[in-house]
C-alpha cells in the first residue's frame, strides 16, 4: 500500500525510527544516520514502516498482551534497497527464532491466538475476523487519499465522512451489539484482537471527523476500552501521530 515514490510523504521522525538491515534481521551499522537495536533471537521483532496501517494491528496486540518486542520501524527511503532483498517484498514482517512470516493480519491474528485474545470458541473467532477484515476494507479507501493525481485524492477525502466512514462505523457498531454478554467489547467479557481492530479503523474517523462517532456510542465504549487497557494506555501516551 505504501508507495515508495511517495514515501518521503511520511519521512518518519529519526529520533524513533531503526533502520533494518537488508537481511531484515541484522543491526544496521552505526555509520547510519539511523541506528537499529541489537536483535535477540528470543524476542519476536515487528518490521514496518513508522506508521500505522498494515503495522499497527499487530503492534497493539503486542503491548496489550504486555509481550516484549522489537518494534523496528524504518524509514521511507531505505526500503527499496531492503525491498530488492526481502522475500516477500512487502512490510509488515514479523520475525519469530530467525523465520520470518509475512502479512500483517495473519501476523496479528496468530500474535492474538498465541497471547489469548482471539475469543474463547470459532465463532467469536468469526466475529473477530470479520471486524479484522473490514479495517482492512476501511484502510484501503483511505490509502486512496494519499496516492493519486490531487483530483483523486480529493475526491477519495471527501467520500470518507460522506459515505465510507458512516457505512462501515455502523457494521462495527452493529457487530458489538451482536455480543450477547453486553459488555460492551466485540466478544465476550473482555478484551480481543477484535476490539484492537476496530479501535485501529476508528482511529481516523475519530480524529478527523470525530462527530460522526457520536451515532455510534458502542464505537467510542471499544475505544476508551482499548485505550485505558494496561500496556496499551502506556504505549499510545508515546505513540507518533500519523496519518494512516
Ligand atoms: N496484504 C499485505 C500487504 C502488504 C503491503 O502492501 N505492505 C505495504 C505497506 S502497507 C508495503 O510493503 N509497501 C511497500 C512496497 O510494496 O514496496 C499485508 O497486509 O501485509
């Protein structure tokens, strides 16, 4: 999604950003202007770009279940280099014992199952899959505001709150309303990958067109769970703001 010819667009700030070796799983030397952490075979490492999108799912199921991890975040301008070496071409990527895995909703979908917050049966299994697939949906008509002739990306602007955000805030709301617990997450008496999902894909609503949440109050109950979850609340009082 992320286009490198647009990427000095979202030049991450340097101070947070660690740059990657081309293996993907080497430090990067010092004479860089950015500077990786040294990686432990033991501790799983997040490779992405210093935004949210396809990342950030998996990122928030890390510090929600309180797992250590390396989030290493590289900037725009060094990826096609380590693109012309990666296997898969793509970020995110999420290294595990020296394998590398591919795909952020496969990533944070077992990151959820391994660390318990996947639901407790298939079908809030279903439930949460569902909502992980609409973000998805959701990410990529706003993508379209950001790649494109300014005409497209206009228009693209504009159709969020007109069209998008309403239509897809109403299926979220309606899922949480599906959870015969009533506790006000999308399964269940507590938190899951489910509610992280929809508090990513709200993120953009909430902060641009923040009023449009207001005909969805079990929106904004997922998201003030999420956000004063412990570990969760720590990481966003540092978390960059992006815009996607
Ligand atoms: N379906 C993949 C899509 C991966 C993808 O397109 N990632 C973008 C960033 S969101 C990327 O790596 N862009 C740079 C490129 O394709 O060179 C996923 O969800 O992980």
């Amino acid at each position: 999604m992320v286009n490198p010819g647009r990427m000095t667009a979202f030049r991450a700030d340097s101070s947070i950003v660690y740059v990657i070796s081309p293996t993907l799983s080497e430090p990067q030397s010092k004479s860089r202007t950015h500077v990786s952490k040294p990686s432990k075979m033991s501790k799983p490492k997040l490779t992405y770009f210093d935004v949210r999108a396809r990342g950030e799912l998996a990122r928030l199921v890390f510090v929600a279940a309180k797992k250590d991890f390396e989030d290493v975040r590289i900037d725009f301008a060094s990826w096609p280099a380590l693109k012309a070496k990666s296997t898969y071409g793509t970020l995110p990527i999420l290294e595990l014992n020296g394998k590398e895995y591919f795909q952020g909703n496969a990533i944070a979908t077992y990151l959820a199952r391994e660390h318990g917050l996947y639901g407790s049966n298939n079908l809030e299994g279903l439930m949460i899959d569902q909502v992980v697939d609409l973000k998805e949906d959701l990410l990529q008509e706003e993508a379209k505001t950001m790649f494109g002739s300014d005409a497209d990306k206009e228009a693209a602007a504009k159709k969020l709150p007109e069209e998008i955000y309403p239509r897809v805030m109403k299926i979220f709301a309606h899922c949480i309303k599906q959870n015969a617990a009533k506790s006000g997450f999308l399964v269940g008496k507590q938190l899951s990958l489910g509610d992280l999902a929809i508090f990513e894909a709200s993120q953009g609503c909430s902060k641009n067109h923040p009023k449009i949440l207001d005909d969805f109050p079990e929106i904004k109950t997922v998201r003030e769970k999420v956000a004063s979850a412990d570990g969760v609340k720590q990481y966003l009082a540092k978390r960059k703001d992006t815009p996607i």
